[in-house]
C-alpha cells in the first residue's frame, strides 16, 4: 500500500506549482491586456512620467538626478537590491549605471518618499523600458513586496527569474538576501 504522507506531500507540491503558474499567467495577462506591460517583461512608460538628468548612481537602487537645477536623490519604488558590500551589490549598481544612463523618467506611486527623506519613482529609460523590472528579471534585485501599483508584477516576474535560476541573487552564487533599506 503507497505511503498516503507522499502522496499528499505530491499532491500539495503540484497543486503549489500550478497555482503559482496560473498566477504568473493571469498577472501577465493582464498585463498586456492594460498595455502595460509585453512578453519580456517590461511595463510601458506612464505618460505621468518626468524626464531628468542622472547625476550619479549610489547604489543598486538608488541614484541622485537633477530637476529643475535641484539635486534629488531617489531610492527605485520597486525594488530592493543588495546594499553596499553584499554579494552581487556591485553588479546591480552597474546594471543600474548601464540602464540608467545620462537621463531617465520618474514615475510616482502610492508613497512619494522613504523613511531616509529619497524620493520613491519607478524608473523608465527614455525609450521607456521599465528599469526596476529590468533589474528583477536580470536576477540583480528583488521585487518590494509592501505596496505600489506595479507590485504584484514584479513579484512575479521575481518567481519567473527565481525559478530559472537567472542572475546574481538565483544562479547560487549568493545566498544572501537583500534587507531593505
């Protein structure tokens, strides 16, 4: 007689993969449905969207850009990348220096600023690729997982890179998870 403990055990892990497929394919659904997003994951630009200039990168989430001739330092709201001195932190600040380059585009949300006085924007290359989930997908960052309106998109597109063991954080050569600061 099979052992019912294994059984269930089975059942529970297929019935876990499952939901967690039909979620990522109802999130990407809609998606593209709002055109908001497309089959790379990559979420379109808002046209709430403000063009500055990149000043510097400080980390792998955080840079500094000038508006207006003020120099605003802006944490990315949808993202969490490791910190100085972590494992893959130099590699995420470089993506983010490489995405980046001279100007982006400021998206706000939900909250306008963090608990350290940064700006809080996702952030869009001037052609309009979506530079926290660029970072998510590339396995240098993960998604935040408290609030904003790009969220549940990013968790998943996170489980996507996750499971494919793609980048820096999941290609097991960190262990380390992020803390968010």
């Amino acid at each position: 007689m099979p052992d019912m403990s294994v059984q269930r055990r089975s059942l529970a892990r297929t019935s876990l993969a499952l939901g967690v497929l039909i979620a990522c394919v109802s999130i990407g659904g809609a998606l593209l449905a709002r055109g908001r997003g497309d089959t790379a994951g990559q979420a379109s630009l808002p046209r709430a969207a403000t063009s500055v200039a990149v000043t510097r990168i400080i980390d792998g989430d955080t840079l500094e850009v000038r508006s207006a001739q003020t120099l605003i330092k802006v944490r990315l709201y949808g993202i969490n990348a490791p910190e100085i001195g972590q494992p893959c932190a130099d590699e995420a600040t470089r993506r983010l220096a490489a995405l980046a380059g001279t100007a982006v585009r400021l998206v706000p949300d939900a909250r306008l600023t963090d608990q350290y006085g940064r700006e809080l924007r996702y952030l869009y290359t001037d052609s309009g690729q979506s530079i926290d989930a660029a970072l998510v997908r590339e396995g240098l960052a993960h998604a935040w997982r408290e609030d904003g309106s790009q969220r549940d998109a990013l968790v998943a597109l996170e489980a996507q890179t996750k499971a494919a063991h793609r980048g820096c954080l999941w290609d097991g050569t960190s262990s380390t998870p992020a803390p968010r600061s």
